[in-house]
C-alpha cells in the first residue's frame, strides 16, 4: 500500500515527475491541478468555481478540494495507493487526508520534495507551454512542441495555460510559500521527507528520485 506525496514549487518540474514515479510505483497520479483543469474544461461548475482562484493563482478552498481528493480515492483504482501531485497544499489539507487514511487504516508511506531555487523558477514557468487536450508539457525553449505548434504526444493544440502568465506566477509563488510550505514542516516531524535536487535534466532528477526511494 504506497501514499505518496510529491511536493515541489510550481516550475520545479513536480508534473513530469509525478507521472514517472506513479508509472514506476504502478499507482494512479493523482494531480489535484489536472484534476481541476478537466472540471474548467468540461465546463462544470465546479470547473468554474475552481477557475475564479486558478486564474488569481489562489489555492481552491480546502473543502471543495479534500471533496474532490475523497471522492477520487473511492474510486477502484486507489484502493492499492496513489501518488499525490499538488495534494495537500495546506496544513488543513494534510490534516485531513492524514485522519481519512488513518479511517481506512492507511497511512502514508513516503514525501519526496523537490527544490529548485526561486531565480529559477520564474524562467521555467513563464516558458511554459501546455497540451490543451492530455496536458504534455513544453518549454518554449529547452522543450519545445512540433514545430507547428502541436503536442507531439496526441497532435492537440499546445498553448499557455492562463495561470502561468508571469503575475499570476508570482502570486502562485506567495502561496506555496505561504500555504504549502508549512506544510512540509509538519510533515517532516512525522514522516521521513526525502530532499531532492530538481536542477538538471528530467532524466536525472528521476535518477535522483527513484535512488531516494530506493526504486
Ligand atoms: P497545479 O497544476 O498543481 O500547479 O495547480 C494549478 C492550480 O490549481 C493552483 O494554483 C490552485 O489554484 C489549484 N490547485 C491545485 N491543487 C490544489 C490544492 N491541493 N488545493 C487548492 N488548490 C489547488
């Protein structure tokens, strides 16, 4: 039984990650954002209750959140485990998924936190570029897209998403830092947080992750 979680600041390459380590640990990726940007996409209103704090880089309340995680670990696929992307980002949101595992008799298993410095973060997040159809991501410079501008994974349009414009990253930043970041200190008293080193190339920081847990 494998809960995971995986933090890192926005920009700090956490999504690519994620879905190796959930392919390698054989559990479902459960990205709170994704989650969230198929509700906006499809037009549901929790889509747009979700957008009015997306588009602020603001996080979505924690109740419409842990709702939202809750009912995606009853679904069959979760019962083995999960690895968590952007979930918990606040302390009441760690609380609660610690008391909802602990009432399946569960606990988590593993935190893995990558770091990467705030001067680079900005760069990363602004060249950003994002399938709009299965969520591949590029960077206008060191990842590109086809040259025509398509995912090179399903063919779909790959565009900016509208919170990684810069003022909106900035705002993202104030939360992590506010938000999220006391979060892992609470965390680190209770389970054992696995530092990682998020400069380089993707190959390597999966290198430096699966060492870290040991894979
Ligand atoms: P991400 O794709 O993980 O960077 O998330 C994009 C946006 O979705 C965040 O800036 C928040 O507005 C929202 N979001 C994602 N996960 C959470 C969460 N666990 N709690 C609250 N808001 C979230």
């Amino acid at each position: 039984m494998m809960f995971v979680l995986l933090f890192g600041p926005p920009g700090s390459g956490k999504g690519t990650q994620a879905s190796a380590l959930a392919g390698r640990l054989a559990v479902p990726h459960v990205a709170t954002g994704d989650i969230f940007r198929k509700h906006l996409r499809e037009g549901t209103d929790l889509g747009r209750l979700a957008r009015s704090y997306m588009d602020k880089g603001q996080l979505v309340p924690d109740l419409v959140t842990c709702d939202l995680v809750a009912s995606r670990l009853g679904e069959a696929d979760a019962a083995g485990g999960v690895l968590f992307d952007g979930f918990p980002r606040s302390v009441p949101q760690l609380y609660w998924l610690i008391g909802h595992l602990a009432g399946k008799g569960r606990a988590l298993s593993a935190v893995v936190n990558l770091r990467v410095p705030d001067e680079l973060i900005l760069g990363r997040m602004t060249g950003r570029r994002t399938c709009t159809n299965c969520g591949a991501t590029y960077h206008v410079v060191s990842a590109p897209p086809a040259a025509d501008g398509t995912c090179t994974r399903c063919g779909s349009a790959v565009t900016q998403r509208r919170d990684d414009q810069e003022e909106v990253v900035r705002d993202r930043l104030v939360a992590y830092a506010d938000q999220t970041f006391p979060c892992l200190a609470q965390l680190r008293d209770r389970t054992p947080v696995h530092d990682v080193d998020g400069v380089g190339s993707i190959s390597e920081v999966q290198g430096r992750i699966f060492g870290a847990l040991a894979l």
